[in-house]
C-alpha cells in the first residue's frame, strides 16, 4: 500500500524538486495532489485525503501552522 501525500508551498520550484526526490527515493509514496496556498491545500486535503501532508510553513497570507489548526481533527 502507497502512502498518499499532498506537498503544499508556495514556490512551484520547491513542490516540484520535493515531488521529483520522493518519486525517485521513495517509491511507497504517492504524491497525491500539491498546492501553492493554505486556500487551495484546503479544497486538495478533501479531494486527496492524504495520510500525510508535506507543508512549507512560511506562505503568504496565512501559515503552515494556521493551516493545519484550521484542519478537522481526525483519528487514526
């Protein structure tokens, strides 16, 4: 089974070298969806629904912290 992943950060360059490093050396993770604001993460952590999530924490805007407080708690 795939660990599935979001990667959220707002320079394209960084999501892209972060999703190019785990596909090459960690083939058990998937990279599920990616997002360049706290905004869009929100809508592709409901899409995706990822076991975990790749966050940047300096963004424009609102955080990586805010984000993940603005998230539901959920159980493992």
């Amino acid at each position: 089974m795939k660990l599935t992943t979001l990667i959220v950060d707002d320079e394209s360059a960084g999501r892209e070298t972060l999703a190019d490093m785990l596909q090459q050396y960690c083939p058990e993770i998937d990279v599920a969806g990616t997002a360049s604001s706290v905004a869009t993460a929100r809508k592709e952590v409901e899409r995706v629904k990822p076991h975990a999530v790749f966050l940047d924490i300096e963004m424009p805007r609102e955080n990586g912290f805010e984000f993940l407080s603005s998230l539901p708690h959920r159980s493992v």
